[in-house]
C-alpha cells in the first residue's frame, strides 16, 4: 500500500476526478471513480473528518483499489504536514493475493500509467510496510 501527494490545490477537485474518469474510461473501459458520503464509510476515515472521497476498485485478479482523499480536512487537520503544496491524497493498495509476477506486473503498469496521467506531479509520501495499519 502507498499514499501520493497529489501537488494541486484543494480546488482543484473537479478537474482532478474529471481526469481520473477519462482516464479510467479511455484506457480501461472502467466506470467513473464513485463518491463516497455515506456517515458510516467517512466515519472510518477518522480522526479525519471528510464530507467526500473517492474511490475504484477491481475485485477480479488483478485485485487493486485506489482512494482520493483532500490531504485537509473539514476541521482543518492536515494529514501529511510535510506536504502543503499535495491537496489531495491518493491512497494505493496493489494486492496481489495469488502473488504472480505477471498479475504483479499488470497492477504495477496500471498505477503507473494511472499516475502519469492525473495531470498533476505527484509525491510518494507514505510506503507501508507488510501488515502495517494505515495511517
């Protein structure tokens, strides 16, 4: 699991997710990122307090799941202090449960290319290690 530092504004929101979507729509066929507000899902989110993220997932091999998060909450709480120029956050999970290389190779290429075309430098910020919790 990782988490970028998207280097954009908080208000640059829309255009981030419009990118995201063309992107996944373009060279996937994958449906638009979801929006998550639902109180249980962002409750799972504290001590941050969010009244949104985002997130896309596969379920079949190759499994991976993405979330896209403001690096500032609504209470002003900034997860990666270091980084005040990342206004948002994208977490990465890159499971690979039948640990094959060639499947570890498609996810690996997929987020690659993901993050060459958000429209934004991105900043690794956080590598977990096995089994660590998230931040």
């Amino acid at each position: 699991m990782l988490e970028y530092g998207i280097q954009c504004s908080p208000e640059d929101e829309k255009k981030l997710v419009k990118n995201i979507n063309a992107f996944l729509d373009k060279e996937y066929g994958y449906r638009k990122i979801y929006k998550w507000d639902h109180k249980s899902l962002l409750e799972a989110r504290l001590p941050f307090v969010y009244s949104h993220y985002y997130c896309q997932f596969m379920k079949q091999p190759p499994v991976w799941y993405f979330e896209l998060y403001p690096n500032t909450d609504l209470e002003g709480k900034t997860k990666f202090k270091g980084h005040p120029d990342c206004g948002w956050i994208l977490f990465v999970n890159k499971r690979n449960e039948d640990n094959t290389e060639k499947r570890r190779q498609k996810v690996m290429d997929f987020f690659n290319h993901f993050i060459a075309n958000l429209g934004y430098e991105t900043t690794l910020l956080h590598q977990y290690k096995d089994k660590e919790d998230r931040l």
